[in-house]
C-alpha cells in the first residue's frame, strides 16, 4: 500500500498580536513591505507555495493544509499519516514546536519530516523535533523518502493563483510560477543563496519550460498577472531570451513580476526585457556602499529612471545596519532612492543566518547581542529583519531599528501610497509606448491604460485619506492627468468611488482592531480516494496510453476544484479520437470530476471527423466544457461540438 502524506504549515494565529516578531504573518507584501502605509497597504495571502509543488509531484495520496488552526490540524491528524511534513522558518520555531508537539500527541505512529528555510538550524537543533531534515530541494527529497522513483526536471507546475486586494476587494489574480531554487550570487547575508550553497536549481530548465506554463495558467483566465519565483532570473541569458522568443511568437501581451539584480538586468536593453512580458521588477539596492558583485553594471540611477519612464514598476530593497552606516549615513542613502521614486520599498536590518558568511563572521567575532547568546529561542524568534541581533561599530540596537522604522515612514510620507505610485508609473509607460512603431509596446500601453481605467475609483480614497497635504495634491494631480489623456469616470466609476472611501475606512478599522486579519484553512487533496475524485490514476494513464507520433494529450488534475483540464495537441485521426473519447468516458464513469476539454492546439486542418467525441460524451454533457480556437466557426466539427458542450469561460 502507499504511503499517506500530510503537509502542513505551522498552526495559526500567528503575527505581532500573538507575540511574534514584527513582519512574521501570513502576507509577504503587507508584513514587509508596505507595512507603513495602513489601509493603503495592498494585501495578498502568501501560502507555502514549497508545500503544494511537492504534494503535486508525489505519487502516494496527499493532504496540503495552509495556516491550520490547532483544532483543524488535530481533526486531520486523527485521520491517520505515514508521514506528516511541517514547513517553518526560523522565526516561527516555536510554532513548529507546537505543530510537533499537537502529531506526536494525536499521530504518534507518524514519521515527522521538518522543511523549510528554519532548517538552516543544525541537527543538535532539530533532531528532537524531527525523524527526517530536508534540506535540500523539496521534490526529490520526498521521493526519495517515500521509495518513489526519481523524475527528471521539469516537474508537474501546480496552478496555484494569488489574489491581490485593495480596500478589501479584488483587484488581480496572479499566477505563481516557480522557475528556480537558490542564486549564484551569495551576498553574505543571503540564507535562499547559501542553503542551496550557491548553485541555481532551475525548476523549469527552459524559456520553453517557462512559457509553457504561462500558457497554462493563460487558459484559465487570459487576463492572468504573474510572478516568476526565481532569485535572479535574468542572470542566465539563454534562458531569458529563449523565452522572450516564446512570447514573440505567440503575440501575447504579458504582465509579469520578476526578481533580478543590477549585474544581471545590464545584460538587456529595456525592450527586450518588455518583449518578455516583464514589467516589474524586485531589486536589492542595498547600501550604496555595500559592494556585492551583483550590483555591478549600469549605474542604478540610469536603469530605475528608463525602468519608471517604460512604465515597469520597480520594489527596491534597502539594508540598515551595515558596518559603515550611521544615522546621517542612512540618511543619504534613502534620499538617494526617494529620488528614484521606486513604486515600492522594503527596509530590513542586516542581520545573520546561520549557514550564511555574515553569520559566520559574528559567531567568529563575537558580535551577537548577549541576549540572544544567552537566549537561543530568542534569537529564533527574532530573527525576521526587524530587530538588531549584532554589536554595530557606532550604532545601538534603539538606534537601528528607529532607523529602520523611520526609513519606511519616510518612504510613505515623501513618496505616498505604493498603490497611487504603481499607477503613475503605469501612466508614464503608457505614455512612452503608445506612438511605439513596435506592435506589441503598443498593446501593452493599451494594457496600462485599461489598468489605470479600471483602477479611477480609487483616486477619491488617496485625495482624502492620503498620509499629509503634499501626497494628497500630488494624487490629485496625477488623477487630473491620466482623466485629460484616458477619458473622464463613468456615472458607474463615480459611485464606485464613494464605495471605496466606506471600504477604506472599513479597513482601516479593522486594521487598527485586528479584525478578520486571520485566513480560513486552505486544504487541498491529491490523489486521495473519493467519491468526487477518485479516478485521478485514470486520468493520468489516459495521457500515456493515448499518444501517438502525431498526437498528444497533456492532463492537469486541478486538485483545488476537482476538475481536470484536457489538451489535445497535434493531428487528431478518427481513430485516435475513438480511443480518446472511450478513456474518458471510461474515467467520467467512475468519478463526478469535471472536464474541460482544450482543443485549441489541434490541427484543424487534418482533424476531419471529430464524431466519436460527439457520440460518447452525450451523456456528460453538464460536466464537460470546451476551449476552441478562435476560428471555430469556420469549421463545421468545430461547430456541431460547440452546440453540443458549453465552453469554459474563466
């Protein structure tokens, strides 16, 4: 029998208001970021993305379960696992001591398995906690482990979509695409660098790779935002251009956020990095002085002022507390970059990690504050970028993390809400792109100003709410602005505006309360048996019994919905359709799934007879939906299965 597996992250609540660390919580952005900008603060729940990639790459039946509470973890836990998986970091180990302490009480047959970016702590740490460490990367470990064979990258790409809100309601769906583990570069301080000891890992292998997988989540919905989780993705050229060929050949307009450094963004011009669909950017500013290699290249100043005027938003990330700071230091430093006008800014203070060079230089010197050497869980617990660990030359630890706390009111008060900076920046790239000669700059300046259309009604909340006079007049200004160039509100938008003053105010109120801060349980299945998906080894034999050297099928069983997404690709012959259609009716038969069914990528011109489609799948007609090509109703097969099924519509 399989083995059963359980993955978890630690149990909420968690964050501030429970005794933890300053940005430790559910949301990257609103944690870390934008943390000073109240109800301005953009949010987005940030999941452990490692858990559900993992779960959709085993073959033994698994449970992923996002930020449980004790209760909900205990009822799963009575279920019974081989193998129970726990997901921290360093920061919240006394959590991950909890979670432990909750399986062993109410699974004590489980083999307990600790992941994680918290497992840069040593063995003498870890092993009273733990049957198994993984420390490396996730998919293989696992495998390994359970007595799975071994698979070759790439991996099956889970399509897991993160919500953007606003004042509480949606504002973008995201596709998360996990591209790479770890970065060559190694900047001392960098635990992600140094954990995979400076090698790159590339999850998808390809530009293809990559593309292939935007395509994918495109299918969903075609006005999919992404973001590429890979440290440094620019710094492999071949790769990058290989799949800014991907996007050019397809003709797509795309919008996507990336991580990447000076060194590696010198290496293109900035058209080539907007013909990959890329506008947005992560990047360490640092310290001006700091010295990383991967800060060498074109002057910062120069590639944040073309970036802004193209319209590509840029989230800058500061340090505080190097060596050679002072407050006045600091200081500089920060003008600096308010000049530059990033969309977005994040301050953290220097601090060390083990396994990293700077933790090792501390150790070595003896330069950890005596609290957190006579307090080890205390240091755990501090260790999240908002407290000062180490002896400064010149600085105290009050000091520091006044610096820090003033660095990103500072950010709030000069430059004003990200959300309204965004915007601008949007603007700006409209205007540079839309007399382009290149068609696709075209079509994506008609892409900012659709977003910057959509976005009118919250002008009114930034003219009244903003953080002083200044901010307030400048918001005004740049809404006065894009109305002259896009057209005044509707009737409609002008209501909506009214609108999102009240959920403005309704955030900030619950912001400064604490209320409905906490997300409810995510729980995801795969490949467990039930009445409503069960025939998941079905759907999956189906692929490989199906192909020919003409004709393929790719599967994706979407664990979340219980529905399973069908392409057919290539020449489809009428025997090949009676084998295709008899499987899934065979698959149909034995679950409730729902199928949708993309023909898209057939070709039309060789698929003469598509009846056995037709007749077979009558009887499912309410559970399947169709994707046909945009020339559908030039094709008469094209046409009589469109009478027959309903199309998916995202």
């Amino acid at each position: 029998m399989r083995n059963r597996v359980l993955l978890s992250s630690v149990c909420r609540p968690i964050g501030p208001h429970h005794g933890d660390a300053p940005s430790v919580g559910y949301e990257l952005l609103h944690g870390q970021v934008t943390r000073a900008q109240g109800l301005f603060s953009p949010r987005s729940l940030h999941p452990h993305f490692s858990l559900e990639y993992i779960a959709e790459n085993l073959d033994a039946p698994t449970v992923v379960l996002q930020y449980p509470s004790k209760k909900e973890l205990i009822r799963e836990l009575k279920k019974g696992w081989d193998y129970v998986g726990v997901s921290f970091l360093m920061a919240v180990m006394h959590h991950m001591k909890e979670t432990v302490a909750l399986i062993r009480k109410y699974a004590p047959q489980s083999k307990i398995v600790l992941g994680g970016y918290g497992t840069v702590l040593n063995d003498e740490v870890l092993k009273p906690f733990a049957d198994h460490i993984c420390r490396e990367e996730g998919v293989a470990f696992f495998r390994r482990l359970l007595g799975e064979p071994s698979i070759p990258l790439p991996y099956k790409h889970p399509l897991i979509q993160s919500t953007l809100k606003v004042f509480g309601q949606k504002v973008s769906s995201t596709g998360m695409i996990f591209a790479g583990l770890g970065c060559p570069n190694g900047c001392d301080f960098c635990c992600t660098s140094h954990f995979f000891s400076r090698k790159h890992i590339r999850l998808l292998p390809s530009g293809k790779d990559m593309f292939a997988v935007i395509q994918r989540y495109l299918d969903l919905n075609p006005r999919m935002a992404f973001v590429i989780l890979d440290e440094d993705l620019l710094l492999n050229k071949k790769r990058a251009m290989e799949f800014r060929d991907c996007v050019l050949e397809s003709g797509k307009t795309l919008s996507i956020f990336v991580f990447s450094s000076i060194k590696a963004i010198s290496q293109y011009t900035v058209q080539e990095i907007l013909e990959m669909g890329i506008d947005g950017f992560w990047i360490g500013y640092e310290g001006r002085r700091s010295n990383y290699a991967k800060q060498q290249g074109r002057p910062v100043e120069e590639i944040f002022t073309e970036f802004r005027e193209h319209g590509i938003i840029i989230l800058a990330s500061m340090i505080v507390g190097f060596d050679y700071q002072t407050q006045e230091v600091v200081a500089q430093e920060l003008d600096g970059l308010m000049r530059l006008k990033p969309s977005l800014g994040q301050y953290l203070i220097y601090g060390p990690v083990p396994g990293t060079p700077f933790y090792e230089r501390i150790m070595k010197e003896n330069l950890l504050q005596d609290v957190y050497v006579k307090d080890t869980d205390l240091y755990y617990k501090s260790a999240d970028g908002f407290r000062t660990l180490i002896k400064h030359p010149t600085l105290s630890a009050q000091e520091i993390e006044a610096i820090q706390e003033w660095c990103f009111a500072e950010d709030f008060q000069r430059l004003g809400p990200s959300i309204f900076r965004v915007l601008e920046t949007r603007f700006l790239g409209y205007q540079k792109l839309k007399t382009s000669t290149n068609p696709l700059m075209r079509a994506k300046s008609e892409g900012h100003a659709a977003e910057l259309r959509a976005a009118y009604p919250v002008f009114l909340a930034g003219r009244l709410l903003g953080p002083n006079a200044t901010v307030r007049r400048w918001i005004g200004d740049l809404e006065r602005r894009i109305h002259h160039e896009l057209g005044r509100p509707t009737f409609i938008q002008k209501i909506k505006s009214v609108m999102a003053v009240g959920a403005a105010l309704w955030t900030g109120f619950t912001l400064k309360l604490n209320l409905f801060q906490h997300p409810k349980l995510i729980r995801t299945s795969y490949r467990m048996p039930g009445k409503r998906w069960s025939a998941f080894e079905l759907w999956e034999e189906l692929r490989r019994k199906s192909a020919s050297q003409s004709f393929s099928i790719q599967v994706d069983l979407q664990h979340r919905k219980q529905q399973v997404w069908m392409r057919l690709e290539g020449a489809l012959s009428l025997r090949d359709a009676e084998g295709v259609a008899q499987r899934i009716r065979q698959s149909l038969d034995q679950c409730r799934n729902r199928l949708v069914l993309d023909l898209q990528n057939l070709r039309w011109d060789e698929a003469t007879d598509l009846h056995p489609l037709r007749e077979q799948l009558a009887a499912f007609r309410s559970r399947i939906r169709i994707v046909l090509p945009e020339l559908s109703s030039r094709h008469p097969e094209l046409m009589m299965l469109a009478a027959m099924f309903h199309r998916y519509k995202s």
